[in-house]
C-alpha cells in the first residue's frame, strides 16, 4: 500500500512539475527603426501569458516569427505563430510607433496557441490538416516586404515664388508628381516632375512697363534625407528647368510681346513634416537661368527687363504619400 501511495505521489509530482514548466516557445524577431529588442517582444507575451516560457534544447515548442519596421511617421508589423504539428497563424498589424505594433503583436502571439489543448491528435487527422495548411502557406507571399523596402509615390501641389524671372518676384502655383526610393539610410532618394506657373504683373522699370509669365517643367533630385526616421526632416536637392517665359513690354508710344526658350537649374533645401500620409514642404533655393533673354519694345536701347544671372526662389506645399 505504501509502495502505490509513493508511486501515486510521483506521478502527481510529476504531472504538476510539467504543468509548472509551462508551454515551451521559440523567438525569431527582426526589427528595423526604434523597436523594442527580442527579449522586451519576449517579456511582453509572457506577461501576458504566463503558461510560455522559452523553449530548451531542442524540445517540441511553440515558433513565433516577428518582423517589424519603422518609419515615415509610421509603422507595421507581421507575426508567424507556428505550432509543434505544424499549423500556423500569420497576422499583421500596423501603428504609430513601433512601440505600439509590438504591444499589439505581443496580445496576438499570447492568444496565438492554446496551450490547454492536447499535444497530439489522431495520426491521420493531424497529417491532412498539415497537408492543407502547409499548402496554403505554399500559395500565399512566402517573405512579406515591409514599407521600408518598397518605393513610396506622392501627389501634391503648393505656392511659389521666384525672382529670376521678372524684375518683382513672380508668384504662382505648381502641380507634383515624386517617387521616393526605399529607406534604410540617409541616403534616401526622392525624385520630383513638377509643373510650374508664375507671373508677374505689369512692372514699371527704365526700359517701359513689363509683365511676364513663366511656364515649366521642372524635374528634380533630392539624394539625401536627414534625421531619416523622424517626421521631421530636412532635405538637398538639385534641379534642371525647362519651359517658357512669355512678356509684353511698352512704353507710351508702343508695346511689343515675345516669348522666349527657358532653361535653368539650381538646388533648394526643403524642409518637410509628416502628419500621417501627408507631408508638408517648405522649400528654399537659387535657380540660375541658362539663356538671358531680353524683353523691351523694337528700337528702344534699354530693355526693359533682361533675365538675371541668378535669383531666389521658395515654396510652400503639400503632398499625399502612399506605397
């Protein structure tokens, strides 16, 4: 009797031991940007489950797979849960910060696997169940692409003014289109087409009254982006124009009209702040005309307004950003 009382005792030690020790679990995590590290992703879930714990050796165990990345004001998450048979539970979850995307894939990873159920099923059920899954795997995205490995576009518009283009500033609106390259680094290119409209109202100079327009297109790199993972930063740029810039000019016994061939490059810092998918630009810079044209009335010495070596240009706008 008390040889089965002991081994009775043992049994139940035994069976509480292995249900102290908890649920076994392994960790792969991947972060790019401001994250939390593995062992905080780690702590995290067994807060919140407390039946996990990290797996040993290598004993059958629970998988968890986390990438998260952050930037561009923004973040997102993707978590592969793996059981010992084989089934697996994938989700995503996007965020403000990367603080956040953890937090939430942390609850999902606690709740991923029951650990109550039992370890094992009947042989054949378990076999055709993997047999599905594993296909369905097979089928979806087998590497997701996070946001900062793919190219961000953007449309927008704003208001400008630039100086070398009549004898006052000439003020007018413009039309974008941009491409950013992926992030990662700095060294992080956005490439701009924009149309531009300016003109300049009638303006009394020596030469007579003129009045301008100034149509372009204008395309323009901007290699560098600095802090590169805040929502706040700066950027160089350089830029080639290419257009028209049409002007009448008169005096008080005649006027003449003309339009003439506009090309011009230069560089402008841009200061933008991202507020969810839409960035705010504040631009400022020198443009310098290639061609110095003339505009006067026929016979007249003094023109009455030639095209400056160079002259001041800047811009405020707003553009929306998406992948």
């Amino acid at each position: 009797m008390w040889a089965l009382l002991a081994l009775a005792w043992f049994a139940f030690a035994t069976e509480a031991r292995a249900a102290d020790a908890g649920q076994p679990f392994r960790l792969e995590y991947w972060a790019k940007g401001h994250c939390p590290d593995a062992a905080e992703f780690a702590r995290q879930i067994q807060s919140r489950a407390p039946h996990l714990r990290l797996a040993e050796g290598d004993e059958p165990a629970l998988g968890f797979y986390a990438e998260l990345v952050e930037g561009g004001g923004s973040a997102t998450g993707r978590l592969t849960a793996r059981s010992p048979d084989g089934r697996e539970v994938v989700r995503e979850v996007g965020g403000q910060t990367c603080d956040d995307v953890v937090t939430a894939l942390a609850l999902i990873a606690a709740l991923a696997m029951d650990p109550n159920q039992p370890a094992t099923r009947p042989r054949a059920r378990r076999e055709q169940r993997h047999t599905v899954e594993t296909e369905a795997v097979v089928d979806s995205t087998p590497e997701p692409v996070s946001p900062l490995e793919r190219w961000t576009y953007g449309v927008g518009g704003g208001l400008g003014f630039d100086s070398a283009i009549a004898p006052s500033p000439g003020f007018g609106l413009d039309v974008m289109f941009e491409a950013e390259a992926p992030g990662g680094s700095a060294l992080r290119p956005l490439l701009l087409v924009s149309a531009h409209r300016s003109s300049s109202p009638g303006t009394q100079t020596e030469g007579g009254t003129v009045a301008l327009t100034w149509l372009a297109l204008r395309s323009a790199v901007c290699p560098l982006r600095w802090p590169e993972q805040t929502p706040l930063y700066l950027r160089a740029c350089g830029f080639l124009d290419i257009g028209a810039l049409q002007g009448s000019a008169s005096n008080q016994f005649e006027s003449h009209s003309a339009t003439h061939t506009w090309f011009a490059g230069g560089g402008f810092g841009r200061l933008e702040a991202m507020v969810g998918d839409v960035a705010f630009e504040l631009d400022g810079g020198v443009a310098v005309p290639f061609l110095h044209q003339d505009f006067g009335v026929p016979n007249q010495a003094l023109a009455a307004f030639s095209t400056p070596g160079s002259g001041a240009l800047g811009r405020i706008g707003l553009s929306y950003r998406f992948q």
